[in-house]
C-alpha cells in the first residue's frame, strides 16, 4: 500500500452541530445562567468549560455533533499533492477552478451537493493552518483519478472533499489556529 497526502494550506471554515442530551442540556442552560451569558454564547467561551466541572468536555471541539467544513478559496491559499512522501505537485487554489484553467491536471466537481439548514445549537467557526487528507492505495499515482469538490456558501467558494477514484480521502492531521468561532441557536447561517 502507498499513501496519497493532500495538504491544504489557508483558511478554513466549519459549522459544527452540537448535540447534547436531556441532562446536559439543562446543566449547560444552569451554568449559562449562573454566568450571565446566552448558551450560544457560552459554549464558544474557555471559561465556560471551567464553570461546567466536566472532564470530557474542554472546549467546544470536545462537545458530541457533526462537523460540516471547506476551505476556502482566496488566492494566498495552496495546496500540495504527495505520492510516497514525495511532493508531486503545488497548487494556488485559484489553479483548480474550472473557469481559471484551460487543460485542467485535476477534476473538480462544482455545488454536487446542498449545503444543510443549521438548526439548533451550533457553532460556526474559522481556522487557518495546514489540513491534511491521506488515502492508502496499492497502484502507483494517477492525477486524473484525483476529484476535488467545490461548493459555495454565502457567496464564498469552498473545497469540500477529495476523492481518489470513488474513494473519499480522510482526514488525518491538522495544524491550525482559531481564529473565530460563533455559537448560534435555532438560525439558519
């Protein structure tokens, strides 16, 4: 088996759903309470997490929910392929969009799927760092077997995933910083 890595270098985006039981969501409502802070508010707070007294949860990475995410597409961003822990090719993101390129290295699919209505509890936050996606295969390395997604939101274009063939690369590692993060309730982004 030979592993295929995709890095993604800039900024990301991610809404994450947050999912509390009966009994948490009263204790979490209590704190809230007791603090003087909107739950929306309070569980994109460190300090709120101190008040709850709960080991397992830290922040709101720790908290139970899906996570719905992409990177958006601004010209500073990069993105690099490796085979075998060799780099293969360096990418500007712009390079990846169909409307920019004319011979095209790579395929992309553009808005395949309908971004969810967000509603409930959930936090929409900002990243920016390094993301990688990795996938083992047993053949050598094929460019035209690499799809990247596209998808837009609010006017912005994002990658969503990345497929070899019909297979979905995971994600594996990520070194990124918060930049923002926002808690909503029961409001569509």
């Amino acid at each position: 088996m030979k592993p295929v890595k995709v890095d993604f270098f800039g900024t990301f985006w991610s809404v994450k759903t947050i999912v509390l039981d009966p009994t948490e969501w009263l204790y979490f409502n209590q704190i809230a309470t007791k603090i003087k802070t909107p739950l929306e508010e309070a569980i994109t707070d460190p300090f709120f997490y101190h008040h709850l007294r709960l080991q397992k949860y830290q922040s709101f990475l720790d908290l139970k929910g899906d996570v719905f995410s992409g990177t958006y597409t601004d010209n500073h961003h990069q993105i690099e392929v490796w085979f075998e822990n060799k780099r293969m090719y360096k990418i500007k993101i712009q390079d990846l969009h169909p409307s920019q390129i004319l011979f095209p290295v790579f395929k992309t699919l553009e808005n395949i799927y309908k971004i969810p209505e967000f509603s409930g509890l959930h936090i929409e936050f900002i990243e920016t760092g390094k993301l990688s996606k990795t996938i083992m295969i047993e053949h050598d390395f094929l460019p035209e077997l690499l799809t990247f997604e596209l998808f837009t939101h609010q006017e912005h274009l994002f990658f969503g995933d990345v497929f070899y063939g019909d297979k979905k690369l995971k994600n594996r590692k990520s070194d990124t910083l918060l930049n923002r993060a926002v808690g909503r309730m029961n409001s569509s982004i």
